[in-house]
C-alpha cells in the first residue's frame, strides 16, 4: 500500500514506522474518548439515569476537550511528543478505569468531565509527524494519521457492545471499559520505547516560552487575543447547557462560579500572552522567522466547520434517519448514520495528498465549497426522499468535510515548526467550538435549518480561505548555538 510515494507496508523504514505508531495511539485516546456512546444502554439502566442526565453526560464529555487542547499544545512544544503523548495514554488509563468502576452518576460525571482531557492526543500527533515527513509529504501523512485515528470511536460502537455482551452480567459495561483502559496503558509504555521526537540527527526546536503563540507583529497580537474569545463563548455555552436553566446538572451557584472562573482564565491568558510577546516584539523580527497570525486564523475558521459540524452531524444523524424516514427502527438509522464517519478512513488522507500535490490554498477552498453544497442538499432531504440516495448525500458530504480537516492540518505543520503543537491546539480547539456552537443552534431549530446555517457558515469561511497565504520557500529556526536551520515549507 503507497501513497504518493509513501510505501505504508515498509514498518522497519523510521518515519513509516513512527507513522503507524501515532496514528494507532490516536486511534486508542479516541476509542476511550467515545468508549461510552456504545455503551449508554447499558449505563442508563446501570444508574437508572433520565434523558437529561444522558445528555449531560454527552455535553460534559466534550467540555473539557477546547482548553485542554491548548494546554497539551504549548507541553508538546515544550517537553516534545515522546513524553506528553506517553504520559496522556498512561493518565488516559487512569481515568478510564475510574469512569469504569464509579458507582454514582456523580462519579459517572465527574470521570467523563476528566476523560475530555483525552481528546487533546489528537494534538500532540500532528506535531510529531510533521517532525519525520518532509513538506511534500506532510499533508498525506497527517491525514492517515488524523483519519485512521478518528476511527476509533467507530471501534467503540462496533467492538465494546459485543464485548460488553462476552463478559455479561450487570457489570458487562465495566468490563468492556476496562479493557480499553488496559489497552492505554499497555500503550503508553510501547509508546515511549519505540518513539523518537525527531528523526536521527534533526533537532526539536522550542519556543522561547511557554504560555502563548510568538506573533510577529503588534497587530497579528491584536488579532491572536480576539480569536481567543470564540473559545470562552462556547465553554459559557456549555455552562449554560448544563444549568438549572437547561438540563439542570449544576446549581445556579456552580454555573456563576465557573462564569466568572471563566472571565479570571481569559484576562490570565491574555496575561500570559502579553509576556511571551512583550520581549518578542521589543525589536523587529527576522524576516525568516516571520509569519502572519492570519494563516492561523483562517486554519481555525476552516477547522470550525469541517470538524465541528462533523462532530455535530454525527450526534445527531441517526436521529435525523429515524425523524425523516417512517418504519426505520433505531439499529437501522444508526448503520446509515455510520457512513459519515466511516468516509475518514480515505477522505481525510485524500484532502492531505490532494493538498500536497494541488496547493493548499486551492484544495481547501474546492473542499469547502463541495461541503456548502452537500449541507445545502441535507437541507432539502424530505420523507419523500429513497433512503439510498439520502444515504449517498451524506456520505459525499462527508467527504468533503472530512477530506478538509485532511487539507487544514496538511498546512498546520508548515506555518512555524517551533510552535506547531500549539498551533494544532487552537486549531483543533476551533473544531470543538464548532461543535458546540451547530448544537446549540439545533437545539432551536429544525433539521434543515440545521444544515442550511452549517453551509451558510461554510460559505462565509470559503471567502476567508481565499486569503490564506501558502507557506513559501523555507522557515528559519535558530539552534542552541546559534546557528540557523532552513525547514523547507514548499
């Protein structure tokens, strides 16, 4: 198996070999993330759980996953992939295991709260593959690693059932849980033996500190603390949603606190941010190592729509299927539903290798474009529709979406080698905002409504990209001593 020169089936070749290595770490953070979905049958009857607290539990286990990704951002530049993904997959483990022996809902909550953490691993990947594949192979090789580790929340939903089933009895769940706790740890440890940061005598250069991005300019500092804003919007959303107000989970007290908890954490990053580039920017920056905010921006919006409205759609498509269609039972709308997650396993590589051989620029706005129309036709889908051409609309909908997230991390790795952790960070942390914000609306609004206000935004951020500017040439970093390193972009 190859992929624009990349010969997948080579495992003793170093970069292939740490290739398979991320992306299967990946694969297992997410499989634990979404370890309960398949499973939440048998959790409401285990704790005799409401609807409103199912879906408390569905919200709180994605809560935690925008600043978390942030904070994982700025410890991979810091300390370097090796150590930081090692030691999630080992606290993943922890986690994992006490969400699976809990024995109230409160428990149940406050575990599936922390196992957010989880789904920053995506972050620390995108990193260390940028680190072993040159440009003109990045793109395809963060798309493998991004499309083939998605798929493990599919994992989940067709494996943990049936093992649930296997073990029996009233604590069949625990079991299964168990086993992908045991799975992490196990991992965490193979991780760290086999993994290098960087290829055999290539160096892991760093920020010169930690707490924000370096900007280049007053103005690109300017516009890097307004994109901060979106993300704190969302995590009050998310209070909101969990309020007496809603679904009720917290006090009216709680939900005060973590507001204003919320207002201390934004003006302490912007704190943060200020001292990282207040030296930074006290003198010009060498032109080399120059880079516009806006490329950053614009991968963000771009991530917004493509992940966040697939991680919307998929919560809520086999519902749709079940509402639109008389006579389907629930089994029959979640296997049609699936398709759109199924599309990562080609469509995300695809959107990195259509990147690396067409341009970025021009591959993510052709993909966003062919997503606006495919929102705009599950706009339109009616009762009256044939299931199966219903079904071929979602999933080439889903190519689109998917083949862009494949296209926005071909360019992540590209924009500032020293900060790309941090830079994935804010990007993914874009995509949970996304997430967020299309349920929310469809909390409001009818389905079609729904996928007309995701194309709508699509269409807004399709003009955005046209001003995303391509890495070009090379990017300078600076070694230990001083010498400088030319990282080719282009």
């Amino acid at each position: 198996m190859s992929t624009t020169g990349l010969n997948l089936l080579k495992f003793k070749e170093p970069k292939i070999k740490t290739l398979h290595i991320s992306w299967f770490a990946f694969f297992l953070t997410f499989m634990v993330w979404f370890n309960h979905a398949p499973l939440m049958g048998f959790l409401k009857e285990a704790f005799d759980m409401s609807t409103q607290q199912v879906k408390a539990l569905l919200i709180l286990n994605v809560a935690l996953t925008i600043p978390a990704r942030i904070v994982i951002g700025m410890l991979v530049d810091k300390f370097g992939p090796r150590h930081v993904y090692a030691g999630l997959l080992f606290l993943t483990g922890v986690v994992c295991t006490a969400f699976a022996l809990a024995q109230t809902y409160e428990q149940l909550a406050l575990f599936r709260f922390l196992m957010g953490f989880v789904g920053a691993g995506f972050v620390i990947g995108i990193r260390l593959v940028g680190e072993w594949f040159p440009a003109k192979e990045v793109g395809v090789a963060e798309g493998i690693y991004g499309g083939w580790g998605n798929f493990g929340s599919a994992a989940s939903a067709m494996l943990l059932p049936t093992i649930a089933l296997m073990f029996g009895g009233e604590n069949g769940w625990r079991y299964a849980i168990l086993c992908t706790a045991g799975m992490a740890f196990i991992y965490s440890f193979v991780f760290f033996k086999y993994i290098r940061n960087t290829p055999k005598g290539s160096t892991y250069f760093k920020p010169k500190k930690s707490g924000g991005l370096e900007v280049s300019s007053k103005k690109d500092l300017y516009f890097y603390l307004a994109m901060n804003i979106p993300m704190y919007i969302a995590l009050m959303v998310l209070t909101w949603k969990l309020s007496p107000a809603n679904l009720g989970l917290l006090s009216d007290l709680a939900v005060n606190a973590i507001y204003i908890g919320l207002v201390a954490l934004f003006f302490f990053q912007t704190q943060q941010i200020l001292n990282v580039n207040k030296d930074h920017l006290s003198k010009p920056v060498p032109e080399m190592q120059q880079y516009k905010f806006k490329q950053v921006a614009i991968l963000q919006l771009a991530y917004f729509v493509t992940f966040g409205s697939e991680l919307a759609v998929v919560s809520m498509l086999p519902l749709f299927f079940l509402d639109t269609f008389e006579g389907l039972d629930a089994v029959t709308a979640g296997l049609l539903a699936s398709g759109f997650a199924f599309m990562n396993l080609a469509a995300r590589p695809g959107g990195g290798w259509l990147s690396d051989k067409f341009g970025r620029r021009k591959t993510l706005s052709i993909l966003i474009c062919g997503l606006t129309v495919g929102y705009l036709a599950l706009s339109q889908i009616e009762s009256t529709w044939w299931i199966p051409v219903a079904v071929i609309a979602t999933m080439c909908c889903s190519f689109f979406v998917q083949a862009g997230e494949g296209a926005v991390f071909a360019m992540v790795p590209l924009v500032q080698r020293r900060m790309t952790g941090q830079i994935a960070g804010m990007t993914g942390a874009y995509g949970n905002v996304g997430a967020v914000i299309f349920l929310t609306v469809l909390s409001f609004v009818d389905y079609s409504t729904f996928f007309m206000v995701i194309a709508a935004s699509a269409a807004f951020i399709f003009v955005a990209v046209q001003f995303l500017e391509e890495p070009q040439g090379h990017t300078a970093e600076f070694n230990e001593d001083g010498s400088i390193e030319l990282i080719e972009v282009s």
